[in-house]
C-alpha cells in the first residue's frame, strides 16, 4: 500500500471540505479514489460512473499520464506519487 497525494479540482472542492490535495493510501488508482470516498461523501460519484469506470467528463492523472493509457483504475500507485482529478474541459473556436 502507498499514500499517494490526490490533487481534488475546485469544482468538487465542497466535498472534501475545500481541501485542494488530500492523502490516501492504496495499491492502485481505483483503491485510492475508493479510500478517498469512504471519507468524503459524494467525492465518488462525481468521479466514477455507476459501472465503476471513470465518469467521461474527468480525467485522471497519475503523474502526467493519463491512466486510460495506462490500466485504468487497476494502474498501480507507488510511495509518494501525485494523482490528479482533472474535470474535461470543451472550448476553442466555434
């Protein structure tokens, strides 16, 4: 098991009591979220869909790689890596 700093966007902020990074300890991406939302009700849902799979709107990041090229939810953490929850975001020029 390691702990790993996860990096929570402003948006889902009022779940985690306005806290930007928290720490959570788990052997994979998916056992961190799931620790995290054992303690920040809501946290959760607003990152996973109901099938367990990252919601399409938010990205994870493991370091700087996006962990759909990776493996998923089952990607291994390590000792002191930095998970970030980051929202989608659409735009550019009509």
């Amino acid at each position: 098991m390691a702990t790993v700093t996860v990096r929570i966007p402003a948006p889902l902020r009022s779940f985690t009591g306005g806290a930007g990074e928290l720490e959570a300890v788990g052997a994979t991406v998916g056992e961190v979220l799931s620790a995290l939302g054992a303690r920040h009700d809501g946290l959760t849902e607003r990152v996973l869909a109901a099938d367990g799979s990252p919601r399409s709107f938010v990205n994870l990041f493991l370091g700087q790689q996006d962990v759909r090229a990776l493996a998923g939810l089952e990607t291994p953490v390590r000792e002191g890596d930095v998970l970030s929850i980051v929202p989608a975001v659409a735009g550019g020029r009509p």
